[in-house]
C-alpha cells in the first residue's frame, strides 16, 4: 500500500513553509551612484578589491569553516496510563539548515515504560545552523504523546513540543540551534 510514505509528505511541507515563514532576509546591499547598475550583481557575489579596501573589517585570525558536530535526534513516545510498553510505527522527517537532510518511514518508536532507548538517529550540522525534526504516527498503541530530544555536541536540548490534533494523528515537531563552539 503507498499511501504510508505519502502521510509525510503533509509534514515535510509544512517543516519547509515553517522554515521559510523564520527565515531572517538577507540585508541590502548597499549602493552608490558608481556601484547603481550592479548592485543585483553585487548581493551575490563577493564584493570587490575596491570596496574591501574602502571598508576595512576585522576577522578572527581562524577564518576555517567550522567543523560539522554530531547530532542525535531521540524520539519516544509516552503513554498517559505510564504502563503501555507496545512500541508504536511512525515516520520521522530531519531538516537541517533548511534543507531535507533525512527521511524515515516505517520506524519503531519504542515507549517510555518498555525500557527500551528511544529511537535514535544521527547526522551532523555545523554550529548555528537549525536543526528541525517532525514526527508523525498514525495511531499509538494506547492514548499518549510523542516526544523528541536533540542533542548537539553534546549538549541536551529537550524539546517537547507537542503539535496537532489531539484527536487526529500524533506528532511531534522539535527544533534547535547548534551551538557554537566555545573557546
């Protein structure tokens, strides 16, 4: 039946139109009366020798791209009776940086009570970029919510934040910001 993989794709949308409805613009070029006829160019390529020297900056003497850290998405659910241990089948969609990084159908999301780690899944990001996650079940076993934890470098970052329709279908959405290295 292939109705499954698409009950995702509702969700993989909406983590995009989210992704886009935060997005920050990027600021204005700005624009002289010699620099009028290119300043469309110019918002997107690197700026000139001429203007870099008009404008002197300071950088950091290690101007290296960051590294990309380790990223563990864990997702369980919590059943509101605390004694469910049947593990639910859902999906999961990862985003990192705006961008589908990962999907997953047909997952084994295990309950709190069972024991059992919850579902983990890894990838990397580089610090500062967002980090959003969707969850999705078409039923649990017993009434309960889903729940979902990112943990950046090592770094917890709980967030439960429970979305839907208590009474349609149980998801999760979460998201977080990798932090930037400290010194």
């Amino acid at each position: 039946m292939r109705t499954r993989p698409l009950i995702l794709l509702p969700l993989a949308l909406a983590g995009l139109a989210l992704q886009g409805c935060t997005a920050t613009p990027a600021p204005a070029p700005s624009t002289s009366a010699s620099a009028a006829p290119t300043a469309a160019a110019s918002s997107t390529t690197a700026p000139t020798a001429a203007a870099s020297s008009a404008t002197p900056t300071t950088r950091p003497s290690s101007s290296a791209p960051a590294k990309p850290v380790d990223v563990q998405i864990r997702i369980q659910w919590i059943p509101r009776d605390g004694t469910t241990t049947t593990a639910a089948r859902g999906g999961v969609n990862l985003f990192v940086g705006g961008t589908g990084a990962d999907t997953h159908t047909k997952e084994t999301i295990p309950a709190e009570p069972a024991g059992t780690t919850p579902l983990t899944l890894r990838t990397q990001a580089k610090p500062g970029e967002k980090i959003q996650v969707i969850a999705n079940v078409p039923q649990l076993p017993a009434a309960g919510d889903l729940h979902c934890e990112i943990i950046a470098d090592g770094t917890t970052a709980p967030l439960d934040a429970q979305t839907g329709d208590p009474k349609g279908m149980p998801m999760v959405q979460c998201e977080a910001t990798v932090p930037e290295p400290t010194s």
